[in-house]
C-alpha cells in the first residue's frame, strides 16, 4: 500500500514537474519569438515591462485573464466551450513520453525519471494525440457560426490530414533504424557522438519531418487557417480571454513538442555531440537542441512569406508524400542488406 | 480492477454509439463517435494491445472521422434533412436483428462456458508491435496481402471517379 502511494507521488511529482516546466518554457517562447522577430527586422521587440521586457510574457498572461469572456450569440456553446480544451490538453498530454535527460535523480529513496512514462508505443502514442487537436480548431471554427471561422477550420483540418501523412511517413525510416517505437530506446540507439545520430543517414526524413511539423503547428510559412489577411485570424476570430489563450497557448505547446520529437528523433535526444563534451549535463543538451529548432521556426516564419492554399496541397501530396515513401523504400532495402 | 475498467469502457461504448444515431445534429452525432473510438482504444489498451489501440485512435479518430465531419461542416446539414419518417421499417428491422441476436446467443452456450483468459501479457522487451508485425507477415501473410490489394483497388476507383469526363471521349464531348 505505501509503495503504491509512494509511486503516485513520485508520478505525479514527475508530471508536476513537467507540465509546470513545459508551460514557463512556452510562455516565454512568445517573448524569445518576439525579440527574435524584432532583431531580424531591426528594431528592439517588447522593452517596457521589466529589464528587456522580460517581465511582457506574465503581463500578456495577466491581461488575456482579465478580460471578457466573449461567446457569440448564435454560437453553440458546449462546443464553442469544448474547443479550446480540445487544443490544448493533446497539445500538453505528449510531453508525458518525452525523454528530457538521461540520469534519474534519486531523493529520500525515491527515484525521479526524467520521464513521465516509457511506453513501447511512445511515438504512436503522441501521433494519435496530435491528430486529435485537429479536432478542436475544427470545432472551434465552426461553434463560431462565423463563416471566416469556418472557412479556417476546414482549411486546418484539411492541411493537418495531408502533412499527417508525410510526417508520420519520414518518422518510419527514424523507427526502422531504431528498431522500436519507444522514444527512450530510440534516443539510446543515438548513443556515441555526431556520427550516430539519425540525422545523417535519414537527412532527407530529417528535412521532410522539419516541413510538415511546421504545417502540423500551423505555423508560418504554412497558417492559411489563421492567415489574417483574408480569415481575419481563421478559428479563433470569435474567441478571447482565456479561451483565446488556450488556443494561443496551444500552438506554442505544440512547437515545443515537435521540436522535443525532432530532436529525439534527428538529433540523438540528451546525447552529447562528442564524447569529450560528456560533462555536460545531458538535459542541458536537449534543452539546447530543442531551442534551436525554435529559433529555426521563428527564423523560417520571418523569411518566408505565406503559401497559397492550391500550392500548399500540390506540395504535400505530390512533393512529400511520394518523396517519404521513396525513403522508406530506400532505408529498407539499405537496413535488409547490410542486417543480413 | 480490469472488471471495472471494462465496465466503464464497455458502458460509454454503448451510450456513445446510442447517441451517434440518435442525436438530431450531424456534428453531435460526430462528437460521440470520438468519444467512442477513444474509449474502444481504451478496452484495446486492456486487453495489452497498445500497439491496435494508437492505430485505432490514428486511423479513425485521426483520418476517417476528420473527413466525415469535414463533409458535414461543408455541406451544412441541417436536423430535419437528416431523417426520413423510417421509424416503421426501422423498427421491423431492428426488432428481426435483435430476435436473431437472442436466438444465437441463447443456443450458442456461451454463457455457460467460461470466458477465454485475455492474451497473456506480450513480453515487455519485445512489445507487442513486433508480435504484430511477426504474424501479419508469417502467419497472415496471404490475408495481408489480400488486404492491400483491395484497398488498391479502392484508391485507384475513388480516382476514376474524381477524375470521371478526363479520360477519354467524355472530356472530348466536354470541350465541344
């Protein structure tokens, strides 16, 4: 019995940790893409509220939980309501089988990991998630009654399905090499310096899954459904306060996570570059990695300009898809001759 | 434990799928299929069969259902179009499904016999993917294959028809 209860705090200690971790990261990666922004375009990015505007990321929280709580008229409320829960909780739920370091810490006899879970399934399992948040802005968008809204959920559900396909597509030359579908394991075959690491022998994975994360998260150069210069800001025109920034706090989770995912996947997860920088310590690492394919992200959402909708399905069903499955084929065939 | 886990998954199964046909909007009805398929991923995950359990929630949660309330969002559906005055035939029909179902649960003696134990726990080192993988191309190979042809089939008939009047005299007729 009290080595039930003892596991349960450990659990959810783990989870505390993470989520609390995960949030604080999220709500400063809208300052870090602010000021990134801002020094690519020349000019200072948020100054006034604390040194540097450190202190915007609490101020922006503070007003958006503040201000009125807007529902539409004709809007159907459990679903207006349901929405932006939708969106957020998968977006959150996939960091439970992210990997962040290597070495447990161990407390009054307990044992910390630097997960919440190993499950055998662990990329499946947040592929199934994130094909669920999909959901809420298709909902969101049309709970609205807002043609715009709508017009930006169904633009959204129909980009997510085609770059589904491609993302999932590159990730299995990552798994044939790993041998397993287990995000530990699959960052324990990394293990040994630059050279193993799957991004060399899948760098064409590796390229497709970067471009169908960002179309996943809905991001720049690929947001047709939130463009505002046409769908006034798509899904979510209708939405503000604190369901707006669920939504809001949502794509940022997810950017954290597909990052989290390239990095484990591509980068060999907490290991070091080179044996010799070992001494690091391996969580410091990933935080590393993951942070510059968010700046990846804000550098691509900065130099590119928006795709056109026909250009953006031509692209994933006729680009991506065919040159994922060309992988496939490709890292097969090399894994079958060179195991036998 | 398990008991009142299945309980509750097999309970809101049934509900949800109730609700799905019985619910007067189209998106409702859409809602508590989600709600099912996640729960059916759930009694998956019971029986140790994680692996069937992400794919269910990725195929027909991820891919099917999306289309589906792609379709109704699109088209607008409204309550009244959706229902026909079928309820007498439905009712007969229904009526003969569940007199069918008794009479074969009553004859078949499967009260009487006891319950299959579940599939013992896969090795936790191999995971049951592999498992899956081993028989589908082993035992099932034939089946398997079977399968994919089929869908192929499929892909290359939705094509046909998407591109209905590009092939041939059609598209000709079409230009005069």
């Amino acid at each position: 019995m009290i080595d039930i209860a003892l596991n349960l705090i450990v659990v959810l200690v783990t989870i505390g940790v993470v989520m609390v971790t995960v949030l604080l990261h999220v709500a400063y990666l809208t300052y870090f893409e602010r000021k990134i922004l801002g020094w690519m375009q020349d000019r200072m990015g948020p100054m006034e509220v604390g040194y540097h505007g450190l202190l915007q990321p609490i101020a922006d929280g503070l007003k958006l939980f503040f201000k009125e709580d807007i529902v539409p008229a004709q809007a159907n409320k459990i679903i207006f309501t349901l929405a932006p829960i939708l969106v957020l909780v998968p977006a959150l739920i996939g960091f439970a089988v992210i990997p962040f370091g290597r070495d447990s810490i161990h407390i009054f006899g307990l044992t910390f990991r630097p997960y919440v879970t190993d499950i055998n399934i662990g990329i499946l399992y947040i592929l199934a998630f994130a094909s669920i948040g999909a959901y809420g802005v298709l909902w969101g968008g049309w709970a609205s009654n807002n043609k715009y809204s709508l017009l930006g959920g169904l633009r959204s559900a129909a980009q997510v399905i085609s770059y589904e396909l491609s993302l999932g597509l590159a990730i299995v030359g990552v798994l044939l090499m790993a041998g397993s579908l287990s995000l530990v394991k699959i960052t324990e075959a990394q293990g040994g310096g630059l050279l193993h690491w799957f991004i060399l022998p899948q760098f064409v994975a590796f390229v497709i899954y970067l471009i169908s994360a960002i179309a996943e998260t809905n991001r720049l150069p690929f947001d047709l459904p939130e463009a505002e210069s046409e769908l006034v800001a798509g899904f979510f025109t209708e939405y503000s306060g604190m369901r707006f920034a669920f939504f809001f706090l949502a794509e940022y989770a997810n950017m954290i996570l597909v990052s989290c995912i390239a990095t484990i996947l591509f980068l060999g997860g907490w290991h070091a570059p080179f044996e010799a920088l070992g001494f690091i310590p391996p969580v410091l690492w990933f935080v590393v990695k993951v942070y510059f394919f968010l700046f990846f992200y804000i550098w691509i959402r900065g130099t590119l300009p928006r795709l056109r909708y026909d250009q953006l399905m031509m692209f994933g069903w006729k680009v991506m898809i065919p040159l994922a499955l060309a992988n496939i084929l490709v890292t097969s065939a090399v894994l079958y001759f060179v195991r036998v | 434990m398990t008991t009142v886990l299945f309980s509750y998954f097999a309970g809101v199964i049934v509900l949800m799928a109730v609700l799905v046909v019985a619910s007067r909007k189209p998106v409702n009805s859409a809602l508590s299929l989600l709600v099912m398929f996640f729960h059916v991923a759930g009694l998956f995950v019971l029986l140790n069969a994680e692996f069937i359990a992400a794919v269910q929630i990725i195929v027909y949660a991820g891919a099917i259902l999306v289309l589906y309330l792609f379709v109704v969002m699109l088209l607008n559906l409204r309550a009244e179009e959706s229902y026909h005055k079928q309820y007498l035939v439905g009712l007969v029909v229904g009526l003969a499904i569940l007199i069918e179902a008794v009479l074969i649960l009553s004859r078949s003696g499967f009260a009487d016999r006891a319950l299959p134990a579940a599939a013992p726990a896969p090795d936790v080192l191999s995971g049951n993917t592999e498992g899956i993988g081993r028989a589908l191309y082993t035992t099932y190979l034939f089946p398997f294959e079977v399968a994919s042809l089929i869908l192929l089939v499929a892909m290359i008939g939705a094509i046909i028809l998407a591109k209905k009047g590009m092939f041939g005299k059609e598209e000709k007729r079409s230009l005069r």
